[in-house]
C-alpha cells in the first residue's frame, strides 16, 4: 500500500531547512550547557530532550502530513551536524532517534506510521534493525523474540525496533522468493521492551546506547516492515534514499559536527596557549596555522562531498529518476570517507591542545573519545568503500 500526499517545492524546501537550523542553534546552546550532565548520566538530560522535542527537531524526516518538518536529506542532515557539533554523544543519539524515524515513517505499513507518528505524541524511535531476534508468524502478527544491542536514544524513545527473522509454525526461518530467509523490523512500545542498561564505554558516553530484551511479545502486522525493502510508502524523495541512504548516512554529518567542534576549540585554545619553542602564542605560529589550514579544507570538503552526493541523489529522486549504482555507492562512500576526515581532524586538534584535552571535563577531550568510538560503527566499516568502489571504478575506465 502507497498513498500519496503533497510535495515541498526545491524552494520550499530549503527555506524550512533553514528554520529547523535555526531552531537547532538554539536548541545547541542547552546542549551545551548539559554536556557535562549528560556524559555523566549517560544519556540525554530531561532539559535537552525537552528542547529538542518542543522544536520538533526528532521529526525532521517526518512529513508534514503526520506534523512532522518534511525536509530534505541535507537540511536534516545539517541538523544533525548541529546537533553533533554542541555535543557528540547527543549528536550520535539524535541521528539514532532522527533517522530511524525517518525509515519507519517511509517504510512501514501506513496505517502503522500513522498511528506512531500522527497526533499530539508524535513517536520518537530507537533500536537495532538488524534481524537478531525471531518472529513467530501468528494471526495478525508476529511473537518476537531476542536479545539486541545498542539502542541508541532509547532512554526516551516510544518506540524500539527489533529486527527479527520470520518463522512458522514449526519453528523453521521462512524463505522469501530471492532464497533469502524472510526478515522484518517490529516497532514495540518501550513499556514491552526489557533494558538491560549496560552501558559504560570510552567515548559517545552520553547516547544511552543500552541492550535491551524482547520476549514473546506480540506484533501486529501494522507496526511491521521488510528488512530490505526498497520501496517506501511514502511520495516524498527523501525516502527513496533507501534504509542504508538514510540510516547510515546519518553518521555523516555526526561525523561532521565532531570535526566542526574540535576546529573550533583548538582555534580557541592556541589562541592564548604558550609553549616552550614557541615566539608569542601557538596559534600565531607558521607550523600550526599551516596544519589548520589544510584540515580545515578537509573538513570543508568534507562538507561539500557529503551534501554534493546525498542531495544530487535525492534531487534524482524528485525527477521521478532512478537513483544509480553509482550514487548508492558514493552514498556509502562518503558515510565512510568523512569518519576518517573526522578522525584526522579531531587528533590534529588533541595534538596541538597539549594538557587541555586530558583533563575532565573537556570539550575537545570528549570530541577525541566521541570520534575515537564513531569510527568503530559496523556499517561504515572499511570495506564499504572496497564495495563502493565496485560501482565507481567503472566511470574511471571508459574511453
């Protein structure tokens, strides 16, 4: 079942864009000032989840139909890298909460959707995706059954995902007409979900990232969808973007905001940092103005790879185009390429901070660990860009 609904115009678009950034810098100086609260509960504090909420921010991927923002990939994602940039660990959280929302609204049974996300309490989603757990196929539903990890944002999520392999009556996985064994997403109500609290990490401290336990409950069809599906219920082009183009492209402009916030606390501390070597302050110095200078312009290309492919690829979506191999794969590359821009950007930051990022708390300390941690995220693996490079190496060899 589609159903279809009025689209925002190019323009239209970006001046909502806008709005919903503006509302993210504001939204930023309270992350601010929780930072430290945050890292220390391990999950977003009441005051910022509060001020996210009450600027709509966690419905950016939400059309407006359901009351949602209904912006494109790239203010969403813009969003995002504000977000991130007042603080990693809420950021990471955000995107969580953001984006999976934006895949459940794109992709589950409508009249689902509608339920989760229509009305005064709009859902706000968390969760693993990946098909760990089973589901018993039964009248109207499935039982689902496992044990899952890193639920990212579910401290105050409504809705918790599980993924789950499909399975009758007798106990046996249900084969689909592709061979493969037949997997779906199940969106529960976190009063059915069983947290296990286990989380005491290194970096990205504070996104609540918890395992969690899901046993016997019952599913209704409704709440339900395909793990691979590639088709979205919804008109709008952001969701052709596909589950990989919207879930894990948004670890890019997390990706983003860290390298954003480190440049600018190091251009703040060697401001008035002296060292033994040194003629005045650091910052005044040739060797570190030149070392700013060329990871600023990574992180400014950064930038612009990342909104250069994720837009075009939706803007072809909009023509009523299909999106290429080609740009499905730079969707992957650049989730991936930008964590290691991050990454040299942020330890080029440490490096020149000396003591000033050892010493907690630490803005630029926890950018260190936040990065150090972002870069370990299973789907933007290295050898994605191994994958990615299958479908772009072709365009290099013609002629």
């Amino acid at each position: 079942m589609t159903i279809t609904a009025p689209v925002l115009s190019t323009y239209q678009q970006r001046v909502r864009g806008a709005e919903y950034l503006d509302r993210a810098r504001e939204v930023a100086r309270v992350i601010e000032a929780e930072a430290n609260a945050i890292e220390t509960e391990a999950t977003i504090t009441r005051p910022v989840y509060e001020a996210l909420a009450d600027a709509g921010l966690f419905w950016i991927l939400v059309p407006e139909e359901y009351g949602g923002a209904g912006l494109d990939i790239v203010s969403a994602f813009k969003v995002v890298q504000e977000i991130t940039r007042a603080d990693g660990s809420t950021g990471w959280a955000f995107m969580a909460n953001s984006c999976s929302t934006g895949v459940a609204v794109g992709y589950t049974n409508p009249d689902g959707a509608r339920e989760m996300f229509s009305g005064v309490d709009k859902g706000i989603t968390a969760g693993m995706i990946v098909p760990t757990g089973t589901g018993l196929r039964v009248d109207g539903g499935y039982r689902v059954t496992g044990r899952f990890q890193f639920a990212s944002g579910s401290a105050h999520a409504s809705w918790i995902g599980a993924g789950f392999v499909v399975h009758d009556d007798q106990g046996n996985p249900m084969v689909g007409e592709d061979g493969q064994p037949e997997a779906r997403i199940a969106w529960i109500p976190r009063e059915n979900i069983e947290f296990l609290g286990n989380w005491d990490v290194m970096g990205m401290v504070g996104t609540g990232s918890y395992d969690y336990r899901v046993t016997d409950v019952f599913v209704a069809e409704r709440f339900t969808m395909n793990t691979f599906s590639t088709v979205p219920v919804r008109p709008e082009s952001v969701y052709k973007l596909g589950l990989l183009g919207i879930g894990v492209g948004g670890h890019a402009p997390v990706a983003l905001g860290l390298a954003e916030r480190a440049l600018e606390e190091i251009a703040r501390i060697v401001a008035g940092k002296a060292r033994p070597g040194y003629d005045g302050v650091v910052g005044d110095s040739d060797v570190f103005r030149i070392e700013f200078a060329r990871h600023e312009a990574l992180y400014k290309a950064a930038c612009a790879y990342v909104y250069e492919v994720f837009g075009d690829a939706e803007e072809t979506a909009a023509a009523g185009l299909p999106i290429s191999d080609e740009q499905h794969a730079r969707l992957r590359q650049a989730a991936t390429w930008v964590q290691e821009v991050a990454g040299d950007v942020v330890m080029f930051a440490h490096r020149w901070a000396g003591s000033a990022t050892v010493r907690n708390p630490s803005v630029l300390g926890r950018c260190v660990r936040d990065a150090a941690v972002a870069t370990q995220h299973a789907l933007i693996d290295r050898m994605t860009l191994s994958d990615a490079a299958g479908a772009i190496l072709p365009g290099y060899q013609l002629g």
